[in-house]
DNA sequence: TCATAAAATGTAATCGATTGCTCAATATTA
DNA sequence: TAATATTGAGCAATCGATTACATTTTATGA
C-alpha cells in the first residue's frame, strides 16, 4: 500500500520548500535552472505524479467536461463523444459520459451532479422530456460554459452546435423530386422537437418551390423502429393515392419501409425511392444500400469540443456561439434510379 | 459571478462553526435533531452543493472511474460503456470514458493521467498493440482496482469479465456442421490476441469433435472490414477445394464474404452459409439476416461494473475475479438451411 | 444540590498544490 | 566600497470538507 509521493516528500528530499517544488514542476522562472533539473530528476526517481485533484481543488478548475445525452449505444452519439474525446483529450480534459434516457428527470439530477463534480463545462443533448429549463440556466449561473449540440434550448449564453436539419432535409426531397419523383411520403418521429420540425420544414419547402402540393396524409408520425417503418409504409400505401417516394427522418423508419416496400412486390429504386437520414453505418452495408442524409457526427463533436475551448479561453464575457453545420446527402441505390445514372 | 456557497457560509448564517455543518449535513448522531434541521434549511436557502473535489482531495476517493477502450463509436463498446455506466451512476459514480485508439502508447498515457485524476478504479480492454505491463501492474500498486473487459492481460490482482470466445465459436461451427456444412473456413482478425485465438480453438475442437479434419488453408486472416471480407472470400474460393461454409471471427468479414458469394452465383444458405461474431446490429437489419454469436456487451459492461464495486467494498484484500460469460448464438437466415427449419 | 455521565458543539489539523508576499544571497553600479 | 538591483527561495494562507480530540453544555442520579 505505497503512499504516492507528494511535492512534499521531494521537497523534504533536497531540504527545499514545497513551494519551490512547485514552482520548478511548472516551470517558473523565479527558480534557478539548477534547481528545476534537481527537482526534476527526483519526482522522476520518486515517480512523482501531480494530483488533479489537489489541483483542481486550488484552482477551481478540475479538467473535467460532462457530456449528457440520451443514450451512448446510439452510433451517432457515440460517435459525437469520439469526436469531443479527440478534441479535448490533448487539451488535458477527461470526458465524463452520461445518459439521460431521454428522461427530463435523470438529465436535471446529473446536471446537479456534474456541477457538483465542478466540471469545468457541460456539453449536452436535451432529452425529449425536457421541457424546463432551469437545471440549465443554473449551469450558466455558476459560470460554467454549457453547449448544446444537436438538440438544443434556447437559453442566453449557451452555444450550440447543431445541424441544419431544414437544409437536409430540403436537399433530400428536392433529390427525390429530381428522380421525377411527385408523391413524396415524409415519415417523422416526434414533432415536439425542432430537429424534426426542421426537416418538416425543409420538406415542405422543396415540394413547394418545386410546384407540389403539400399533403398532409404524406406526413406520417412513428417511432424509431423497423417495425413502425413497416406500419407506416403499409398506411402509406394503402392511402387512395399511396405515394411514390419517402423521405423518413430516421434510418430505420426508411429500412422498414423499404423492407414492406419489397414485400409488397415495389421495385426500387425503379418504382418507388426512399430516403434516409442519420446516415447510419448499416445503410451502406446493405444489399440495397440506403440514401442517406449525414449529420456529421464526428465534426458535430470536434466542433462542440472547440467551441467550449473558446469559451474557457476568454476569460472576459461569455460569448454566445451558435454553430450550424451542413449535412450532406448520401446519395445510394434506394434513390437513385437507373436512368439517372 | 455568483461564489459558491460553501459549509463556511452555512456556519456564519448560522453562528455555528463549519465542522457542525458538515456533520449535520453527514447525519452525524453527535448533531441535534433540531441543528439538522436548521442546516439543511439554511443549505437548501443558499442553494448549497457539496464540492466534490474537496471531498476527493480529503478522503482520496474521487467518485470516478476511469474507462478504457480502442474505440468509442463501435457498436459492442458503447453498449458495454452503457451497462458500465448503468450500474455505477445510481451507486454515485461518474465514469471517465477515453479511447486508445488500438495504440499502446495512447494506453499508457490514458492510463497514467487517469491515476493523476485520481480515479477510484480502471475499467479497460486493452488495445491490441499493447505488449507491455507496466503501465497495468502500477494501477494495481497504487491500490487501484484493475477490472479488464473483454480483452484482458493476466496480471496477479487484475480482475477481469470476459466472454467464452472459445465457446461462441464451438457452438457457430458445430451449428453449422449440423447444418450439414463440412469444408468449414474461419476468418480470424489478429492471432496475436487471446480472443481470437480461442476463437479458432473453439472452431478446431468443434470440427475435432466431430471427425472433420483441420485444414490450415481454411483459416484466414483480415482486417475489421467488408472489403477484407471480400477479398477473404474470393481467395477461399479459388482454392482447388472451396470451403461451403465460413466462420468469421468479426461480422464485418461475414458480411464481405456474403457480398462476394453472392456476386459470383453462390446461393446462401442453401449452397454456402456464414455466421459471424459479435451480433452487431446491422446483422438483423439485413435482407439476409446474419448469424452471429451475441457478445452481450450491456450485460459484460454491467458486471464488470460490479466486480469494480465488489472490490471497493471490500477494503480488506484485494481479491481477484474472474468472470467468464456465455455467449448465445443468434442463429438466422445466413445458415439456417430450408430442409432444417 | 453537586458530582458525574451524556450530549452537543468547537478547535485545529489534514488532504496536495499553488501563490502573494517577504527575505536572503548575489550581482551590479557608481 | 557602499548602495542598490536582481535573483532565488521560504513563509504562510488558501481551496472546501472532514474528523480526532478537546471543551462546553445539559441531563441524570444520589
């Protein structure tokens, strides 16, 4: 049960004063340049290793960063954290990873105890639950920078970085109306959220300045499943007028109806074409692979990473960031049809 | 800038001193009921949080545990992440994830800095590259439980949950002997790892057991990739006797290896079947579905997480564990031949 | 009513690193 | 050579919470 050696046990050693260790550990240059090698060499001997968490205790700031989102398992997300993890991990931060579950509760209770971790700040996907937003304007109360990536809330001084949902969403449709598509589905999951009020919107923007009645039948709500897919796709195709194109807002949703589509004896990309979005890993490997809008999860987490250096850096006012990245279009077999090649 | 308010705080509101404060705060019996109550009043009215940094400075316990993995955005390691933090979250724990990025070296440092932090415990699977101890062996030395997952080293005091490799690969091969598959191949990764050797142990026992010569061209090496898969594939096929069956140590290989067979006429699972090994999720979405030996990450994450609490509580030895899990072969249209169903 | 037990609170050190201020030892200048 | 400047290092407080140990207050019993 070895005691870790501390700048004490290395000052004791050369008959110094811990401060003078401490000094000559980070390099001051109030300390001769003979001392600092002597004091390096024994930490080196003794396998001295700083204290964080002494250190963070001194200066209020503890290298750490919370990450809240809904789930970790989820390659978007996961991939996000990649991202964030490569960013800050040679600025010397560790990443503490959380999930919600989507619940509103268990995000204000690990909000709480993130600050109380004095976690130097938070970057977070709001849950679908969350609908108050006082567990996060405390975070700013307490000075903590706080960035919202991918599903954000407006409040004053937090950033954000997000995707421009609408854009992708409009540069799948107008792609489907340019494989002569007219019919055109658009499968959602919960419209209480921006991010799919905004491919919604994008949706319906690019029928519309392509001369295409919005129907609101084409609209169709599911959850993020392959068998809501299915269902969906078979409302869908059993309406009067069943459409000839989907534009699903989720990966799944789009797999599912593709796989009713087949069923149901449709050819595609030939007789009915399906876009994604998400840009899932599986959508390519599949025999039919799957057109797909990408949300750039990695840059997502790289740039929600910069932005919250930026942040930590200017020590003068807390600056609002809001960065809107644009997704592109996978463009794959399920959309692409023959003559078009 | 709001300061935070600390125990001091609460004392001065209250004429008492800090010490009073923090034991009423702790339930300590030697505090009266009544200067409880009149502390945990006056906390909730200044909006007091326990800083836990100092507590980790005072009691040498920082509440967080490190983990450690190649990569984050892979399916099988965020759902372990996930059942890791599942099970650690609700006991107070935050967990600190970081990726190696198969390098030993990034190992190394990860591991050095997340002693600096003062982590209460490491959870890790090691990368491939690493060779070395060292960095392994002083966790232990400085009191820290090591649990590996997944991928371990034997190391006296390190404990570890890992899967029967050599029993997911016995059960897809003896499944697919039953199948009435005899030229059996195997795709390996890399054999300088345990797990993929006891993976090609299993498929040599099952094959041993069942009166099938090994045959050493039928085993394969390749990388993590479809392409691998492909290429794997076509050289199998080009041997003078071509197999009618593979394993693949990796889904990824499956899936390239089912691209191939299918591109030049094989008919799967009637003239060639395929299991793979890992149950990712993209092996059910497919059109042909893919066996596969399920890995049960949530449920390594989660007790890999209990074996960390076990030897927390138990400050007396540290007592090595080893937990060895049974992996379940998802059995799907890859190799179910029709006449079986 | 007074001694003694029991209960409630206070004192002060501690965890490890940092830093403003002070002081001592050289170095420089006139 | 005396006076001043420069450099190197020590002293002691601080961050916030915890906890042996000491002390005060209240309760109990004879």
């Amino acid at each position: 049960m070895k005691k870790k050696t501390t700048i004490y046990d290395i000052a004791k050693e050369l008959n110094i004063t811990a401060a003078t260790v401490s000094r000559a550990l980070n390099d001051n240059p109030r300390i001769s340049a003979d001392t600092k090698k002597l004091v390096m060499a024994t930490a080196k001997r003794l396998n001295y290793k700083q204290n964080r968490v002494a250190q963070a205790l001194k200066s209020g700031k503890s290298k750490n960063v919370g990450v809240v989102l809904p789930y970790i398992n989820r390659n978007f997300f996961s991939t996000v954290i990649r991202g964030i993890e490569e960013e800050l991990n040679p600025k010397g931060y560790n990443v503490i990873i959380t999930q919600t579950h989507e619940k509103a509760n268990k995000e204000i209770d690990i909000v709480q105890n993130l600050l109380n971790a004095q976690v130097d700040g938070i970057l977070i996907s709001v849950s679908r639950q969350t609908n108050s937003n006082d567990h996060l304007t405390q975070v700013l109360k307490k000075n903590v920078p706080l960035i919202f990536f991918d599903r954000k809330k407006d409040i004053k001084g937090g950033s954000s970085v997000t995707l421009d949902d609408f854009q992708g969403a409009y540069k799948a449709t107008q792609h489907l109306i340019a494989q002569g598509c007219t019919k055109i589905a658009h499968m959602t999951i919960d419209l209480a959220l921006l991010i799919y009020q905004n491919r919604l919107a994008g949706y319906k923007q690019a029928l519309s300045e392509h001369g295409i009645d919005f129907n609101p039948d084409y609209v169709i709500g599911l959850q993020s499943e392959i068998v809501a897919g299915i269902d969906a796709a078979k409302k869908l195709m059993s309406l009067p007028e069943p459409p000839d194109a989907i534009f699903s807002a989720t990966d799944l949703g789009a797999l599912g109806a593709i796989q009713y589509l087949k069923e149901i004896g449709k050819t595609i990309p030939d007789d009915f074409c399906v876009v994604g979005f998400s840009n899932e890993p599986f959508t390519q490997f599949m025999e039919l692979p799957i057109s797909s809008v990408d949300q750039s999860p990695l840059l997502m987490g790289k740039t929600a990473a910069k932005v919250f250096l930026e942040q930590i850096d200017s020590d003068d006012v807390k600056i609002e960031k809001n960065v809107v990245l644009s997704p592109t279009l996978e463009i794959r077999k399920s959309s692409l049809k023959r003559d078009n090649q």
